[in-house]
C-alpha cells in the first residue's frame, strides 16, 4: 500500500450495516393487527347472531320441504300454517295472527315484496286449504312460499 491517500490500492469494499430485523414489528402493524383481529371478530359475531336469528327460516325450509310432493287440501293447509308461524316469529302477533283470506295474501306479498300470493301463483292457496278449488300448480304454490321464507324482512330489520 501507498501513502498517497488517492492511489486505488487503498480502496476497500462498503461496509453494510446489518439488516434491520423484521421482528419485532414496529407499533404501526400492532395496531393493524389488533385492529385487523377485531374486525374478524366482530364479523364472526355478527355471523352467529344472523345464523341464530334465521333459525326459525332453515325449521321452515325444512318443514317445506318435508311436505308431500302433490299439494291436497291438508297440505295446503299444512303450507299455510307453515307460513304462518314463519309470520309469527318475524312480525308482531296482532299484526300477524288475525289474517285470513285475501289480506293474509296481500301480507305475504308485502313483507316478501312480491306479487306471487295475490296475483300469482300462490293465490289459489287459501280455496285449496279449503279444498273449495282444484289443485293449483303445486311447484309454483312451494317455490313462492320458499322465496317468501328465505326473503320476508319484517319492519326493524
């Protein structure tokens, strides 16, 4: 080596620092876990409220779809008291329990927000209940009151 502080011989490589260690995070991505971890939690608590409040809706499902395959006057019947405690879990019972008829079919097309009981389908369900009529088209009748389970939203919801 030279004395001559500008001679190329006495360059020596770059000395790099250590790299900076990705633990522990900084206190920036604590907070964005922890608030990340929440988030989760609460949408799993919301999650389980929602399934348990629908409880009542998959019971329905099920009885709905436990009813025979051709819709007599006993099914009818049977469909319609379906629907009916369906109303009763979701709706005020003073607003629910007293309908019959053509306003308890106006109900169901107003809480469900279709025009399938009224003018539908669905509007022969209170002569066939009675067996007053002749059956009407059964899969019609059950898929309105399956939409109409899966979809009603009552006032506060």
């Amino acid at each position: 080596m030279s004395s001559d502080p500008s001679d190329l011989s006495n360059l020596r490589d770059i000395v790099l620092p250590t790299p900076v260690s990705w633990w522990p995070p900084a206190p920036g991505w604590w907070v964005l876990a922890a608030a990340v971890l929440a988030g989760l939690a609460l949408l799993a608590a919301r999650q389980i409220v929602r399934h348990r409040r629908d409880a009542y809706r998959r019971q329905a499902l099920r009885e709905l779809a436990a009813l025979p395959a051709s819709l007599d006057a006993a099914g009818a019947q049977s469909l319609s008291a379906i629907l009916k405690r369906t109303a009763l879990v979701a709706f005020p019972r003073d607003e629910v329990a007293g309908l019959t008829g053509v306003a308890w079919l106006r109900f169901l097309d107003r809480t469900g927000r279709t025009q399938a009981f009224e003018s539908g389908p669905a509007a022969s369900l209170p002569k066939m209940a009675l067996g007053a009529s002749a059956p009407g088209d059964d899969r019609a009748i059950r898929v309105a009151a399956r939409d109409w389970i899966r979809r009603h939203r009552a006032a506060g919801w």
